[in-house]
C-alpha cells in the first residue's frame, strides 16, 4: 500500500493593504543561474525547460519546497509546462512580451500567485499577454505590487484552463471586453475607495468572480454603468436584480426571446436598458451580479432549468443567492460547474491561503519530479500537496494518474480510497467525481463484498453533504445509482445496495438525496418489474435507520414501516419527485387514517387531479406525510406545519394550465386561529412567483378565482405568523382550471 501517512450596513470602504501584505506582492526577484537567464534572454524556451528538467533532476527526490533556488526553478518549469515553449518562444518575438516574461520569471511569488489561480490558462499565450499588457502599462508604479492578485485573477479568468481549456481572449472583441480595462477601473475603483471592504485580502482565484467572465457576460460599459449608479451596503447586493422591473413583453409589445425587444435602447449598456426597461431573469441576474462586482463584492451568474439566477459573496464560504441562486450551472468556476458542489469544493481547498500556498508548491514539485523521471518521488510529493490540501481535485487526479501508472493492485487501491474517503464528509459529491477514474481501474476487480461496503462508504460521505435539486445521483449517462447499480450481478446484491444507500440518507440529511434514491429506484425497479428488489430494500432500510425499540411484534413492524414511509413522502417532496411521491403516497395509503372531511364550495373548471405534487416548507412530529397527497382531493388530507413565521405550501400540477380557475384552501380542523393572514402566489418556472390573492383573516374556507388567462404550472401558500412563529396545518389545497 502506498504510504498514505503523507498521505453589514455600511457603505463599501476598501482598506489599504498591510505591510506584510505589500512587502509579500513586491518581493520575489530572484536572478536565475546563468545559464537560464541567457536561454531565457534568446527566447529559447525549450532549451530553457530542457535544461530546468536536467538540473532539478540531479537529485530528483531530494527536492524540496524549502529549497528556495529549486523551488523557483521548479517554478518556472511549471510555467513552461502550462504555458508551454512553442508558446512562449512566439510571445517572446513581441520585445514588450519579451521584457515581461524576463521580469515574471525571476519572482517566485508573482508566479506562485498566476499558478495558484485554480485554473491556469494551458498551451495558450491568454494569462500571459494579459499579465504581460498589464505590467508593461502599470509595473513601473510604484504601488504596482499590491496589484498583481487583481492581475493574476484576470489573466486565469480570460484564459480558461487545463481541465477547460478555452482561450477567451482571441475571440472576444478588446473594445468590448478589455481585461486591461477592468484592471485599471478595479485599481481606480479600489484607490477612490469605492470596493467591497476586503478587496485587497482577496487572492486571485477569488478575482475571477470579481472582474467577470469574458463570455456569456455583458461588456466593460456595463460594469461602468453599474458603478456610476448602485451604492449599497455590500451585503445586500442580493437584491440589487430588483432594480430593474420584470417585464416581457415590452411597452411596444415585443417578447423577450425576440430580435426586438431592446432595440429601442441599443446606444445603452444592457446594464442601463434592464434597470430602466427591465427584462426578465436573464437580465435581471445580470444586472444584480454586475452591480454587486461593480462595487467589488464577488459575484456568479447561474443557469437554471427555465430559470436564470446569481449569487454573491459576503466572505469565505459565504454565498448567498439572488433571483433563486445560487445553486444550478455556474457560468464562471474553478472545479466543475454545478453549484453548489463547485463552491463547496472551491471554498474547501482554497480556505487556508498557507496551507493552498504550501499544496502549491508541493505540486510543482511533484510535476518537476515527474519531469524527471522520479515517479515515486513525485508521488510522495503529490501526497504532500495532498496533505496541505486533501480535496483538491486536480492534485488527487494527478495522484491517481502515478498510483497506476506505478502498479498500485485494486487491492491497494481500495485500501487508499477507504482511509482517504472519509476527509470528503460535507463535500460527497466532490468525492464522486474525485475517485471516478480509480474506481474504474479498482472496482471490477475487486469482490462483490467490497464494491457494497464502498458504495456504503460513498453514500454515508453524500449524506453529510448539503444537499440541493441541482445535484442529482439519479441523473446523468448512466448516473452514480446506475454506475453502482451496474457493477453487481445479482438481485440479492442490488436489494442490498438500494437498502444501503436508502438507510445512509435516512439517517442523515434533509431528505432531498433521499428523495432522488427513492425516485430511481421507482423509475428503475418498480417501472421495470423489480419491485420486488425496491420492496426488499425499504423494508431493510426502514427497519436499520429506525430507531431501537426493543419490540418485534407486527404492530412494531407496522410502525417502523408508517414512519419509514413518512420520511419517504417528506424525501420525495424535497428532492422534487413526482413519480416518488405518487408511488409511495399509493403505498403508504394503507396508513392514512385522516378523515377531515369534504370543502362544501366548488369552483367554474374542472379540479387538477392530484397527479401532480405538493411540498412544504417544514413538518414536525404532529404530520402525517401520508395524507400529503389527499390534500389535492376533495375528501382532503393534512399536513402539520412546524412552528415558523412563514409557513409555506407549493403544489405543482403535473402539466400546468394556461387558464386558472382559482384555488380553494381549506383549514385543518381544530386551532384555526393559528392562520390568519395568506397569501397565493403562482408561478410558471418554479422561481418567478406571481400575486395571486392574499387576505388578513383567513376563513374556513378560503376561495380564490383567477383571472381568465392566468398562467400556473406552481400554486404556493404562504402564511404570516407573529412573533416567533406558530404551527399551521391545512386539510385542503384544491386547483381548478378552466
């Protein structure tokens, strides 16, 4: 086995950098030897690499971040690698590129911050033109130090990356969108004081979500516009998409998705034509991220399905959505695009700058090492990164590329999987995405006791993860259930997996990876005449995740399964699944005793059959979740709301209408004080909602009609609630439509 023993309100103010935070950016010339400078003088970039690789390979495993001369040469060859010579030699025929790449490479710490971006701009002269066009315009300031994080954060957001390589900068037009522009307003920005409070803490792979992308994003005269004209408190900047009202179609009727729709405005900024025009999500989560960076606070646009949003950064870990996010796909990240794995990832890895600084140059040691021809060397050193940063996914890849390349057996492989797997807890999906490769090459050969006990592994790592309908095991060709599901021969071993992952996400979580276990395994098993495997499953799932009690009898049975089937329904309900929800209300009809009785009004239309869903914003111990699906019928069923301010119910019709009828709300027998003040809302993509109706004193029997032509594909409830907040429950929750 591998040695795995290595193994608030007040306006934005930009404070000055520190000492030690200027003397850090402005130190670093190292002169190279001799014979390097004058290779690097001739812009001979492949003697230079050639000759980098045969000295640090005299003594290829001695290397060490602590030798300060080897580190910066190993440094410099890093550079090279990613950049790579023929680049490099092109760059340098320009004698402005020429100056830069002499002065760049002779301080250790500005380089270090350009290869600790998360994504360096690979076999492309993007990162280093822009840094190279920056220095030449600003390095001889004398404040230019405290600078080259804004810098580097450029460089590595217009230039893409190895794991996504896609130069920006060649096909964006510069009068547009000009990464030497956005330095100079960010700089100018930050000296008048005008930025978010930690602007000069920031380091640059948080700069990629201050300057805004080059593509899929609005132009320089946008972020101008935006900082002429918002001026809030810095954490607040989540709201700043309101500025603009919702609006589609236009005053001259034009519909949004149409050719049209701005013409009258084209001489303004879309900044400017949204907050005065408006427009819908899109551009309404635009303008709040571009006002929110504008300002310096960090910021991401986000795709939805049917739905734009964005989110901004109060601090370290501290994403908050706007507009719906912030989870969905991510236009601008580091690791992977779907939030909220990618920011968890991202703040995981990068949340101690020393100890990401020292993984940093553990790795471009290692890379050095390998150069070298010192396998096992660059090994142990990867694992040194690794230790400084365990979740990194690209030095774990790198790891797990030389760990076969050097024969490790599926045996030792699985060994090193299972004592690393549990530093993943909270960040499960990373995890996924981390041991992909290695699973392909351990697994297969390994027995069909030890694939179950790491899926079991796997799914206990998931279910501590903050959970989100944007991240889905059931989802994907083929999705981790089915990769999994794939890997065992018999139905014994399927029944046994499916009660695994079952139990781990009922003990832990908020039900929502629950909820999509329990959807594939009705999509899958129950539609495909295994329902026999589900059954199997669940019942072994609900009798290991429940409670010891001490009693066997078939009454004990029976309430293990009722409160079992419970957690089910909630699970469904948050992981938004329609076909779970319906088969296991269907199974669970066996322990609905409600008996609420039936509305005593009616409504013009027909009744929404309860084909569809409908979720809530809590329970508590008083619910029975198997009377959820009868609140959508006339006989009525019932939830029990916990104690909260807002207590909130949104059905969603299986297909949705284009002509609401209205909406009858019937109170839960017995404490209908509780419920007073309401309010209805519709929606037709699950994120813009719509006044309805609302009312201050609630009657028995609330009846709503709609007006002709009212569009609903979600129906929502909500309640306001005094003081600390009050339980609520209803019986009925019935749409009709024309």
């Amino acid at each position: 086995m591998l040695p795995l023993g290595m193994a608030a309100l007040a306006l934005p103010l930009c404070g000055a950098p520190t000492a030690s935070q200027a003397s850090a950016a402005s130190s670093g010339r190292v002169a190279l030897p001799p014979a390097a400078d004058a290779l690097l003088k001739a812009g001979d970039y492949a003697g230079l690499q050639r000759m980098l690789v045969q000295e640090l390979g005299k003594d290829a495993a001695a290397l060490s971040p602590d030798q300060a001369q080897a580190l910066h040469l190993a440094t410099v060859l890093e550079v090279i690698r990613v950049t790579s010579p023929e680049v490099m030699a092109e760059m340098h025929k320009n004698p402005k590129h020429a100056k830069f790449l002499q002065a760049f490479l002779q301080d250790q710490p500005w380089m270090e911050l350009y290869l600790g971006a998360g994504l360096v701009p690979f076999k492309t002269d993007v990162g280093l033109a822009i840094l190279s066009d920056i220095w030449n315009k600003d390095g001889s300031s004398s404040d230019f130090g405290k600078y080259k994080s804004l810098a580097c954060g450029l460089a590595s957001v217009w230039g893409g990356g190895e794991t996504a390589p896609s130069p920006r900068l060649q096909s964006m037009p510069r009068t547009q969108h000009n990464p030497l522009w956005r330095y100079e307003f960010f700089k100018k920005q930050a000296k008048a004081g005008k930025l978010y409070p930690g602007f000069y803490n920031l380091r640059p792979w948080e700069i990629r979500f201050l300057v805004a992308i080059p593509q899929q994003d609005w132009n320089d005269q946008s972020l101008a516009w935006c900082a002429e004209n918002f001026n809030m408190p810095w954490n607040r900047y989540n709201g700043a998409c309101w500025a603009g009202p919702y609006t589609d179609p236009s005053a001259f009727g034009d519909g949004i998705q149409g050719p049209y729709f701005y013409v009258p405005w084209g001489d303004e900024s879309e900044a400017e034509r949204t907050k005065k025009n408006g427009g819908v999500c899109g551009g309404l989560s635009h303008l709040g991220a571009f006002a929110a960076m504008s300002r310096g606070v960090p910021a991401y646009t986000v795709g939805q399905p049917g739905h734009c949003a964005y989110a901004i950064r109060l601090g370290r870990g501290k994403w908050i959505g706007g507009f719906g996010g912030p989870d969905g796909g991510m236009h601008n990240s580091i690791f992977g695009n779907q939030a909220p794995t990618s920011y968890l990832l991202m703040e995981n890895v990068f949340a101690d700058d020393a100890k990401a600084d020292a993984g940093y140059r553990h790795a471009v040691v290692a890379r050095a090492q390998e150069a070298a021809g010192d396998r096992k060397a660059a090994i142990a050193s990867w694992q040194k990164a690794l230790a400084q940063v365990p979740l990194h996914p690209h030095f774990r890849a790198e790891l797990h590329r030389l760990m076969q390349l050097d024969g490790a057996t599926p045996e030792q492989m699985y060994d090193y999987a299972i004592e690393v797997l549990p530093k993943y807890r909270g960040n499960g999906f990373a995890a996924c995405d981390a041991f992909a490769e290695l699973e392909k090459a351990m697994l297969p050969k390994l027995s069909e006791e030890k694939r179950l006990a790491w899926f079991d592994k796997v799914h206990s790592c998931i279910a501590s993860t903050p959970s989100s309908w944007a991240v889905k095991m059931s989802e994907g060709k083929p999705s981790l259930l089915q990769r999994q599901m794939d890997l065992l021969q018999s139905d014994d071993a399927k029944a046994k997996l499916l009660a695994s992952i079952f139990a781990n996400h009922m003990r832990e979580g908020d039900g929502t990876n629950f909820g999509q276990a329990l959807e594939w395994g009705v999509k899958e098993l129950v539609g495909k005449d295994k329902a026999d495997v589900f059954a199997t499953a669940f019942a072994e799932a609900a009798a290991s995740s429940a409670p010891a009690t001490g009693g066997a009898d078939a009454e004990e049975k029976n309430k293990k399964m009722r409160e079992a089937y419970r957690k089910a329904i909630v699970a469904a309900e948050a992981a938004r699944s329609i076909p779970a929800f319906q088969a296991l209300s269907q199974a669970a009809e066996k322990f609905n005793t409600v008996k609420e009785g039936a509305v005593t009004t009616t409504l013009p239309g027909t009744l929404e059959p309860p084909t569809g869903m409908i979720r809530f914003s809590s329970t508590c111990g008083y619910d029975t979740a198997e009377a959820h699906r009868d609140i959508l019928t006339p006989q009525g069923g019932k939830v029990h709301w916990d104690k909260e301010k807002n207590p909130t119910a949104i059905a969603e019709l299986k297909e949705g209408t284009d002509n609401l009828s209205g909406v009858i709300v019937r109170k839960a027998n017995g404490n209908e004080w509780r419920m007073k003040k309401a309010k209805l809302f519709t929606s037709s993509d699950g994120a813009t909602w719509f006044p309805l109706a609302e009312t201050n004193d609630m009657p028995k029997e609330w009846v709503v009609e709609a007006k002709p032509g009212t569009k609903a594909k979600w129906v929502r409830l909500e309640f306001a609630n005094e003081g600390n907040g009050e339980f609520a429950h209803i019986s009925h929750f019935l749409i009709y439509k024309r």
